[in-house]
C-alpha cells in the first residue's frame, strides 16, 4: 500500500514542520521570559487531577487514530481500488480511534465535574466539542460500514464519512491551538494556527478533488429494496449523526465568523445546543433500537408489528411510571418521560436479541446459562458487544436527563447556621486550616440531614497555591465535595471563605441520576473492548474467504 505510506508520510512531514518551524519543544527559553520562575511556574493547578493522566493521551490518541482511515481512504481514491477490501481493513482502526475519543470524552467530562466547581459534566466548550464532532462521525461510519459490507452500498457516503472524520480532527486542533476561541479547557497559546489552517484547507481541497474525480467509479450497484429496512434505518441514524456534527460545528464557529465578517462577536451558549441536541438525541435513541431489529432488504408491516409489539408495550409501561413518578418527585418535562421511554424500548430490544440467542443455544447445545452467555457474546463480538455499546449509550441518556431536575443554590453561611436545599438540611460547621511551603488548604464542615435524619458529612475546601514570587497573589483552586448515590449526587463547592469571621460562600447542588453517566461510560468502553477483541481463527478464515 504504497499510497498509503505516502498519505501518511505527508501528515507526518507536515507535524515535522510545525516542530520545526513554529513549535520546537526544545526550544531554550529565554531567563527574562520566566518572569522571576526559576524553575518554571509548574503544572496548572487545575490539570493536577488523576484524569489527566489519561485524557490528553485518550484524545490524541483519537485525533491521531483518525489518520489511518483516512490513509487508506486516499490510497483508494488514487488508485482507483474501490472495492469493499479498504473499507475491512479499516474498521479495526476506525474502531480503535472512535474507543479512545470516547473515553477521552468521558474523562474530560469527569474532570469538568470533579474539578472545575460549577457542577456540571458538559458545557458544550469549543475544545469539547472539537473531540465531539468526529466521534459522531465516526460513530455514523462504523454502522454504515455494515451496509456496504452486507448490501455493497454507500460507498460513496462511507468515503466521505472517513474523509470527513479526519478533517473534523484537522478543525477541532486548529480551534484548540490557534487561540481564535476561548475554553476553560485550553491551557496553551500558540501562533500555530496558520499552519493548521492551510494544512485544514490543503487537505480538504485535495480529498474533495480526487473524490469529485473517483465519483462515477464510487457508484454503489445496490439501492434501497424498502424504507422499511435496516438499511434506510442506518442511513436515517447517519444522516442524525452528521445532522448532530453540523449543528455543533456551526454553533461552534458561527461566533468567530461574525466577528470576521461583521466585526461583532456573539456568544453562542448551551441554551443553542441543548436546542438542538435534544430532539436530535432523542432520534438517535429511538433509531438505537429499531435499526438492529428490522430485516435487511425488506421487512412486512406485519413482521414489523410482531418484532416490536413487546418493546412497545414495555416502553408504554416506563412512561407512565415515569410521568407518574416525575410528577411526584420532580416536574414534569416531556423531553424526559419520552427520553426514558425510548431508553426503555432499546432495553427491551436488547433483552430480546441477547434472550434469544441464549435460549437457541441452551436447546441446542445444552449450555447452561451462563456458558450461552459467554459463547454467544464470543462467537459474534461484533453483534453482541455493539449491543452492549448501545446499553451503555441509554444509561448516558438516563444520566443526561438528570439535568432537567437539578436544584442548586449558593448560601452565605456563618458557623452554626443552618440552610435548606430539597429535603436536604445543611450546617455550616467550621472551617480548617492546612498550611505547608506550598499551599494552604482550607476546608469547611457541613454537618447533612435528609429527610430530618442524620445523613453525612461534607467537606468542600479551596486551595490558595503560593507563588515562588514574593508579592504574587497565590493561584486559587476548589476542591469540591460530592456525596455519590443513583438517584442523586448531593454537590458542595466551596466558592469564598472569611476565615476570621468563619464565614463561607458555598454552593450545593442536588445533581439526579448524574452516576448513570459514568456508568454507562464504563459500559460503552467495555463493549467497545468486546467489539476489538480478536475474532478466533477459524471465523478470520471464513471471512477472509
């Protein structure tokens, strides 16, 4: 695959230049640039987190994976070998970026919640959303993947869908390193964006061109049998998915182009997204559970109506248990009750494959449960654990929902006083003090009640980091406190302090159902894990032939 070196020597030689030219780590800085830091001034204070241990190393890995896809998709296109072969050799690889974007993703949301003192996971930040955007592109590839390997069809659409994920990659460093947008998630300055930006333009010019070029040789034999079809329910799934990316790319960079064409800088907050992002989310749910269920080609109303009746019933059952519950408890949001619905109707379609599959085997082969279990999942990695993606993918959305019921509020409080929050009851207690040569800890006590009984303890603190300089103001971080459960995260952060009159400004948070999120992460990457998982030798043999 020389077309493929050649691909990828180029990228390769482009960071060289970057290193080179405009960025060398090596670089000697200057004394008089080190501002009285003899030493350098340290790690941020805010990256000091266990998550970044994995999250930069998860993204790059993610950006980096995208190059390979792309690669062989330009190998094809030069030399015009368009069979379905380039599109099998890079599924392993399309798979192992998309694994390391969203766990990358995952951990970044774990770090804004744990770190960052606001309460949230997500903000829907420009550097968030450049991870974002080619993971959902990716994520429409590798089901339309599927397609052209059954039907041979979209071919067309996959190559622009791998195209277009490496340019995402392109778009999301030259937003993260240029400086031409604010994020709480950015930590560097550089003058490198021009150098992004023409390579972004270079690449998307020179893979557009030999697409325009290869495009009568890219026409796919097959068409849609019927809109009643896995087919058009994958297509419909990609179609959402790039919908998502265009939308997030659009409220991304819409500010920036104000700016440079009228000269005005609007903000585009979450209120844009959450917009957008709801019923779009809503339909990839839904589709989550119809697509992997109905048969290829062509499926009858009435099979139809037999595959789906017991997930709609179960579905039926989840929403009125939910409107009945949210009502009680919470208000009612009707993007919520048709969010649980949906999960429910994957769920039980779930159920339904894995039940099936167990019980032929159990009858056939005379396995106990679990051996039909393990078997099943190891004899086709590729289906089942895809299933366990989409389980995880559900308790994200159940997390997600959460957000429609938080309650939070912030108190000045002095010791002894006593503040409500839902059926929360809070202390302010007091507040310690931890002083060594580097910093000085202080960290208040709350004393909890729940319901009017004892419950926990509390102990959110902020962290003054001294500078090295004598004059310099100490760098300020928080240290928050979460009380985990299922139903609900309890969430202190402590915003300001006056220790001589043991007064403190804190801010709690109740947080509903944010642990099915971290949950579901687990349970993405564990089928991600299952997906990647080498098949066994004999089913190698039979696909090769």
């Amino acid at each position: 695959f020389p077309y493929v070196i050649t691909t990828l020597s180029s990228i390769q030689i482009f960071f060289v230049v970057v290193l080179l030219f405009a960025a060398n780590p090596f670089d000697i800085i200057p004394y008089a640039q080190l501002g009285g830091y003899d030493d350098g001034r340290g790690l941020n204070e805010l990256l000091q987190n266990y998550y970044m241990i994995i999250h930069p190393p998860s993204l790059y890995f993610g950006y980096v994976g995208m190059s390979i896809p792309f690669a062989f998709a330009m190998a094809a296109l030069i030399s015009g070998k368009l069979d379905n072969e380039w599109v099998i050799k890079i599924r392993k690889w399309t798979l192992t970026a998309w694994f390391f974007l969203s766990l990358g993703n995952l951990l970044g949301a774990s770090w804004a919640y744990e770190v960052l003192g606001w309460g949230g996971y997500w903000a829907w930040d420009p550097v968030e959303n450049a991870a974002f955007m080619p993971w959902l592109t990716a994520s429409a590839f590798l089901h339309s993947i599927i397609i052209q390997e059954k039907r041979n069809m979209l071919k067309v659409w996959n190559m622009v869908l791998v195209l277009l994920s490496f340019i995402l990659t392109l778009t999301g460093t030259f937003l993260t390193r240029s400086g031409i947008v604010s994020s709480v998630h950015s930590f560097a300055q550089s003058d490198i964006g021009t150098y992004f930006l023409s390579f972004l333009v270079l690449s998307i010019v020179v893979s557009v061109g030999f697409l325009l070029y290869r495009l009568k040789d890219l026409e796919s034999p097959n068409k849609l049998d019927s809109m009643l079809s896995r087919e058009s329910a994958f297509l419909l799934n990609n179609l959402v998915l790039v919908g998502a990316a265009v939308a997030i790319l659009w409220g991304t960079i819409f500010p920036v182009l104000s700016e440079a064409v009228r000269g005005v800088k609007i903000s585009i907050g979450p209120p844009y997204f959450n917009k957008v992002m709801v019923p779009i989310g809503l339909m990839l749910l839904i589709l989550t559970g119809i697509g992997p269920m109905i048969a290829w080609r062509k499926t009858s109303w009435q099979q139809l109506k037999k595959t789906f009746v017991w997930p709609v019933l179960f579905s039926i059952l989840v929403c009125i248990l939910a409107t009945i519950l949210t009502s009680i408890f919470y208000t009612i949001h009707i993007a919520v009750i048709t969010a649980f619905t949906f999960c429910a109707f994957v769920v039980a379609t779930i159920y339904l494959e894995y039940k099936k599959g167990i019980q032929i085997r159990m009858r056939a082969l005379k396995e106990s449960f679990l051996q039909a279990l393990i078997r099943l999942v190891r004899k086709d990695e590729r289906r089942y654990g895809g299933y366990i993606v989409h389980l995880g993918i559900v308790l994200l959305f159940i997390g997600f929902s959460g957000a429609a019921f938080k309650v939070e509020k912030e108190f000045q409080m002095v010791a002894g006083q006593a503040q409500a929050l839902g059926n929360y009851t809070f202390r302010y207690d007091q507040i310690d003090v931890a002083r060594n040569t580097h910093k000085e800890v202080f960290t208040s006590k709350f004393s909890i009640w729940k319901n009017d009984k004892p419950f926990s303890y509390a102990y959110p603190a902020k962290v003054l980091y001294r500078s090295q300089i004598e004059g310099e103001p100490p760098q300020v971080g928080t240290e928050v406190f979460i009380k985990r459960s299922l139903v609900e995260d309890l969430y202190f952060a402590l915003l300001s302090f006056d220790e001589n009159q043991q007064s403190v400004f804190v801010k709690v948070i109740i947080n509903p159902l944010v642990q099915y999120i971290w949950i579901g992460g687990l349970m993405l990457v564990l089928g991600t894990m299952i997906v990647m998982w080498p098949a066994p030798r004999r089913k190698q043999q039979q696909r090769i032939a």
